[in-house]
C-alpha cells in the first residue's frame, strides 16, 4: 500500500510541470472560419481576452481548434452557424499549437466554444 502511495505521488507531482490552466477567452465577433493545410480549424476573432501568453506575435487574435480533438467536427458546425448568423462567439484556451511543427508560428489552442447570446 506504501510503495502505492509513493508511486501515485510521483505520478502526480511529474505532470505537475506540462499542465496548463484553461483561460477564458471572452465573447468577440466570428471574422473568419478556416482549414488550415495542418489539417486544424483556425478561427480568425475580432479580440481575445485569454490569458495564455504564448500566441507568435500577429496570431493573438486566432484560435486553433486541433484536428485531433474529440469534439472537432462539433466545434467545426458550431463555428460555421455562428458565422451564418452573425452570432458572437466565446469559450477557452489552453496553450498553443505551433501551426507547421518548425516553432515559428505559434496559435492559442481552443478547448471550449459556444454560441453567444
């Protein structure tokens, strides 16, 4: 039970270091809905109100959807609606994504979405 402990421990306290906190990302105007040649959904917004930091400088108003997150195609059909009805849209990030894998371009990654009111 003791070496249990010890090994949950660990486990915890080693991804201590890769964990990232969710930040809101506000409610803003829908400019833009794009597939990216990375095969990722990128969305062009009127603001960002994140607080994540790590966006590459002119990205800060982009949010990246990820092609290999469960809720992809949600997220996709959401975007699109919104962007037909001229609905604002908000949800949070959490990190970026480097868009071709070289470390130049670096976009905040969405985790949320939703229509706003």
């Amino acid at each position: 039970m003791f070496i249990k402990s010890i090994i949950l421990s660990l486990a915890l306290l080693s991804g201590q270091g890769i964990a990232h906190a969710n930040s809101a990302n506000g409610s803003h105007e829908l400019l833009a809905v794009v597939i990216h040649d990375s095969g990722h959904l990128l969305v062009s917004l009127g603001g960002s109100s994140n607080t994540e930091g790590c966006a590459t400088s002119g990205t800060e108003k982009l949010v990246l959807f990820r092609k290999d997150n469960p809720n992809f195609k949600l997220f996709y059909s959401m975007l699109l609606t919104a962007l037909a009805t001229g609905r604002q849209v908000e949800g949070w990030v959490n990190g970026c994504t480097e868009l071709w894998g070289a470390g130049s371009t670096r976009v905040v990654t969405g985790t949320t979405l939703s229509i706003a009111k």
